[in-house]
C-alpha cells in the first residue's frame, strides 16, 4: 500500500508524485450556502417553524397557568420540569431505534407529528391537568425527533459540509426561538391580552412543520454495508461508540455543567435594574447573536478545523461568564448576554459536529440520544448549583462558578485536540 500522509490544506499526496485532492473547504459565501443540500435547509424550516409555535406557547404559558387558571409557581415548575426531563429520557430511546430499524425520517415525523397534535390542546384546555397533559405529550415528542433529526442531518450532509449543516440548522432553529416571543408580544397586545386566540394562531405554523418534513425531507438509502445494529441500548452497541466519541461526551458534559439556564441571565438584567415587562428582550437578543453566529461558526469549522472553533466558543462562555459577574450596570449585562449568544453560536451546533464525526454511520442516533440525555441532566444540575450559588453569594458567585468550569472544559479540549482534530479530517 502506498504511504501517504495529509498536508494541511486537505489534499492527499502520495509517495509517487499524485496527488488526491478532497473537495474543497467551505467559505462563508453564496456558493456554501447553495452547496448545502436541499434536506438541510428542509430541516432548518421544520425546526424553524416548530420553534416558533412552541415558542408562541411557551412565552405564554407560565402567566396563563398563574393569572387566568389559578395554578401556583410550585405547579408551574413542577409541569416544566417533568417536561423537560421527559423529552431528556426519551431521546436516548429514540436515537437507539432509529439506528435499530434504520428508519430516521419515520421518528422525526412521528415527534413532529406529536407536537403539532398538542397545540390546540393549549387553546382548548379547561383545566391545568389538561394542559399539563398537552405539555407532556409535547416534549415526549420534542424527545422521540431530536436524536433521529440530528443524525438525519447527519446522514444527508456531505462530510466536508457538515459542520455548516449543523449551523444552518442550528441557526434556522434559533431563529424561531426569538420570533416565536416577538409574535406571541405582538399578538397580546393587538388582541389585548387574549391568550387563547394567541395559542390558536400558534398551532399554524406546527402544522406547517409536519408538512414540510413529511413533503420535503428525503432519507437516504440505508447503505449496504452498515452492519444490523441489535436491540436498542444494547452494552455492545455503547462500547461500539468508541473511545473518541466518549471523551467528545464527557468534555461536551463538563461544559454545559458551566452552561446552566438562561434563567440566571433574566435575573440579573431584572437585578441591575431592567423593568420586568422588558427582561424577555434579554432572551431576544441572546438568540439573534446566537443565529447570527450559528451557520459562520459552522463553516469556519469545515475550514479551519473543528478544535479551534470550539476552543473560541469556550472561550466566549468564559468571558461572558466574568462579564456577567463583574461588569456594572444595563450595558455590562447587555454585552454578557451577547457574549453569551456568541458562545452558544460556536458550541452547539459544533459540538453535535463533532458527535457525528465521532460515531459509527450505523450508530449515530444512539450517539446522539446519549450525548442528548447526559448534557440536559448537566444542564439541569448546573441550574440548581447555580440557583443555590446565587441565594447563598450571590450573582458573582454563581458567574464565577461558571467560568471555572468553563475553563476546566477548555483542558479537556486541549487534552483531546488530537482526537478532534484526526476525525474531523477522516469526515471531509
């Protein structure tokens, strides 16, 4: 066999003088854009339309179970966090059938299809169980298409294209997340404050999802050679995963320990003096810098490499982190919550990157699931060191915390940069 070794602008040369020249990186241009297949931006749409009717809901909701059904805020965070622990379980399972049956379309349409169903429930409901019911069914499908729809993404990018398809899909999706609250502020206010026509206007754009992903995502074909995966969550099939993708996982984990709820960044803009009926705009602006970075952070990935990309996104959690803590005032917190979107734009849709550079073709919706379900039950940890921090220190303790973390999450990337590194090259 041939020696050969790879020069860092991509191309393969070989001892004898020929050259194999892989297809060249990605650049931030029309030319990328059109190169991304029609599937993607199809996906990008779904999650796109999906989060503005949720969004629509969920800006809403808390303010509707208290004021017009009489429910506490002990009620109401009990029905969120059954929710989101729920979508969490669930995803582990429906990535591992997904790679089971070799069906990902099939269970992202059926999550979608779930959601879309619940919306009217909302307008209709007589009641908090009723509503607590709609919530729980919503996140059940939230959890049966997240794993699948990743490694859909997956599966139809080319590889020296994947980490601008995770952006643009990342991108599309956060979109949604700051005009679903935008819709949901304008329709209160030109109905006067009429929640359920609001909730009814919401199920539109749902249902526009389900048919587009029904209509306009294509899977491909299951290739011939990928190995029958046994049943899901199966031990041999975990280990299978690989060394690379574990460590991706683990770092991926401590990360998001220092990444807990946005929550903590409305309670510092109402802390330094933001009027209450204001502080939804904290959420707005973290997503617009967040889609705005999302799909440019992707592409670089494909050019420059996918380690020092997300070294730059720590990097920025670091920094709004001590931001937050330290610097005074409404600009102060403007600019950590900016800071904060630019992290986010640089991480998420990256590190999903990296869990489909990592994990086996046949396994990937497994990966994803795993990778799913242990970042949220970080997520969810963090929030309530944090929220502990902030009643006994206070604000600085709880940013100070995070950017501890954050720079510990910094070694281990440094301590895996090979690994990074070697299979972002093997996927171009």
């Amino acid at each position: 066999m041939r020696d050969r070794f790879i020069d860092w602008r991509g191309s393969v040369t070989f001892n004898r003088g020929q050259t194999d020249t892989v297809k060249p990186a990605p650049r931030l241009d029309a030319a990328t854009l059109r190169a991304i297949p029609p599937g993607i931006w199809a996906l990008g749409f779904v999650s796109m339309l999906m989060d503005i009717s949720s969004e629509m809901i969920h800006a809403l909701l808390p303010i509707y179970l208290v004021t017009v059904l009489g429910a506490s805020a002990t009620t109401v965070g009990a029905i969120e966090g059954i929710a989101e622990a729920t979508a969490s379980v669930t995803k582990v399972f429906s990535g591992a059938i997904s790679d089971w049956i070799g069906k990902r379309k099939l269970l992202a349409v059926l999550g979608y299809g779930l959601a879309a169903i619940t919306k009217p429930v909302f307008p209709l409901a007589p009641t908090v169980g009723w509503l607590f019911a709609g919530r729980f069914i919503d996140r059940i499908g939230k959890g049966i298409r997240g794993a699948p729809r990743d490694a859909l993404v997956a599966d139809i990018a080319p590889g020296h294209l994947r980490g601008a398809s995770f952006g643009l899909r990342q991108s599309l999706d956060t979109v949604g997340a700051f005009i679903g609250p935008l819709f949901a502020i304008a329709l209160m206010w030109l109905t006067a404050n009429h929640f359920k026509t609001v909730f009814w206007i919401a199920v539109v754009p749902a249902f526009l999802s389900l048919a587009l992903i029904v209509f306009s995502v294509h899977e491909p074909e299951r290739a011939p050679m990928l190995r029958k995966v046994k049943f899901p969550l199966h031990r041999d099939e975990l280990i299978r995963l690989g060394r690379s993708y574990w460590l991706v996982v683990a770092v991926a984990t401590v990360f998001t320990l220092a990444r807990f709820s946005e929550a903590f960044l409305l309670l510092r803009a109402n802390q330094v003096g933001l009027p209450v009926m204001l502080v939804p705009a904290v959420l707005v602006v973290m997503n617009v810098v967040y889609s705005l970075a999302a799909y440019p952070a992707g592409v670089l990935a494909d050019d420059d490499g996918r380690y020092r990309v997300l070294v730059v996104g720590v990097g920025f959690l670091v920094l709004a982190d001590l931001v937050l803590a330290f610097a005074p005032g409404l600009g102060g917190v403007a600019v950590g919550v900016a800071l904060w979107g630019l992290h986010m734009g640089f991480t998420q849709g990256l590190l999903a990157t990296l869990v489909a550079d990592t994990s086996p073709p046949e396994l990937r919706g497994t990966a994803f699931g795993m990778f799913n379900v242990l970042t949220g039950g970080a997520l969810l940890a963090a929030s309530v060191v944090a929220g502990i921090l902030w009643d006994t220190i206070g604000a600085h303790g709880t940013f100070l915390s995070g950017a501890a973390l954050a720079t510990v999450a910094l070694l281990g990337l440094f301590a895996i940069r090979r690994r990074i590194r070697d299979a972002s090259r093997l996927n171009r």
